[in-house]
C-alpha cells in the first residue's frame, strides 16, 4: 500500500452494524457512512457496544426513580395561563448512555444512530400517551387541572392529527489540548425532552343529567395572535 492509499485509509471507518450483523470489513468515509447507515439501517435496534450485563445492573429502582423525577419535571412546566404556552424542553445531564437504553430499548420506536452517536424514542398520538402512562405508572400524567377549571395537558392527538413525545439521547464531546500532555476527551452526555405546553378550560355540559365535564375552547384559549391563527389549545410534548 502506497502512502497515499494509506492516508486515505486512516480515515475511513468500517460500519459496526454490518460488522456486528455480517461481519462485513467495508471501509467508509465519514460522509459515505453516515448516508450508508441512513439507507441501510434507518431504524436500528443493534447496539453493538453495549453489553447486556452492563444493563442488567441497572436496577429497576434506579429506572422507577427517572420516571418520577422526570414527572414531577413536566408537572412544573404545566402553565395554565396562555402566555406560558409554547416550546419547552428538559435536559437531564449528565445521563447514562446504559440507562436510556435500559429505559427505552424495548419500545417499538426506539433507533440507535451510530453515526451520530445518538439514540432516539418516540411515542405517537393516543397510543404513545397510554403506554406513557404505563411507563410512568400514572394514566393521567400529561393533565394538570385547577380549581378555576382551567386545565393544562399533554397534546398527542385529536381528530385532525397526531403528536410526538420524543426522548433525545446524545453525547457532546470537547477535546482540550493541555501542553506536554495527551489531549483531554470531555463527555457530556445527555437527554433532551421538548415540548409544547398550553391550555384549555373545562365547563360542566348543561345538556348531559350525569353532569359529565367536557372539554371547552375558553375565550383566551380560541384568542391568537396575527402570526397563528390556529387556537393554542393543547400542551404537546415532542424529543
């Protein structure tokens, strides 16, 4: 191999989806990977770096203890004024690579992207809400009522569309240059939980004998401004 071939060949990297799947050797460029992995492997769930006994010691108090933090979390960013409605996001940092996998490997939507180093979960419309809920172990941990009868909650779907709540995990890495030293590799590993709150207002229907409550527009909820003239009526949270 020549010195220019060799070069060339430092910076390439082989896929280790296919390495892990069928030990293939193929060496790519970064650009070329990553489209390679985009094609080839749009929605993985093979982790080849992470193994199951590094999992199985996460306990499940440790995964019960995310879930209720991160409850108590969207429950202060529930506003039930107008002016607090819009995009949100929580960021728990420093977070495990090997918790968010033990946390969302399983789900059906759950995709690991080598070539961004990052992982992705995310859950649809009613469906995703309800096994929220069972995840969180609270069927109604999107809604916030008050006594006015004002409510905030978690938009995931109406009859004209679906909503996301998406869980974003991704590793920032700075490296320092110290004189007379190796360079220092800083992580900062993450997790990042958008959303968008707003709210509604809930009356008791005149015409039902139950007294059943039903889910009104209120006059601030139908109000928008001149650049949305949709009614900011729904908290969605998106990763």
């Amino acid at each position: 191999m020549n010195a220019k071939n060799k070069k060339s060949s430092f910076n390439k990297t082989t896929c280790s989806l296919c390495q892990f799947t069928d030990n293939s050797t193929r060496l790519y460029t970064k650009t070329k990977l990553s489209l390679h992995q985009r094609q080839l492997h749009p929605n993985n769930h093979v982790i080849p770096h992470i193994q199951q006994l590094l999992l199985d010691s996460i306990s499940d108090t440790q995964v019960r203890s995310f879930w209720s933090s991160l409850l108590v979390r969207i429950e202060k960013k529930l506003s039930y004024h107008r002016s607090k409605s819009g995009v949100r996001q929580l960021t728990c940092e420093p977070f495990s690579e090997e918790l968010f996998v033990k946390i969302f490997s399983n789900e059906e939507s759950f995709t690991y992207i080598p070539y961004l180093k990052k992982y992705k979960c995310v859950f649809t419309g009613e469906a995703g809400y309800n096994r929220l809920g069972y995840l969180f172990d609270c069927k109604d941990w999107g809604e916030k009522n008050h006594v006015s009868g004002t409510k905030a909650y978690v938009f995931m779907e109406n009859e004209e569309r679906k909503k996301d709540v998406t869980f974003i995990w991704s590793d920032f890495v700075v490296t320092r240059i110290r004189d007379g030293k190796k360079p220092l590799i800083l992580h900062s590993p993450k997790l990042v939980v958008s959303f968008t709150i707003s709210a509604g207002y809930f009356v008791q229907s005149q015409e039902d004998d139950t007294d059943a409550n039903i889910f009104k527009k209120c006059e601030e909820c139908i109000m928008s401004d001149n650049s949305n003239n949709e009614p900011n009526f729904y908290l969605e949270i998106n990763i």
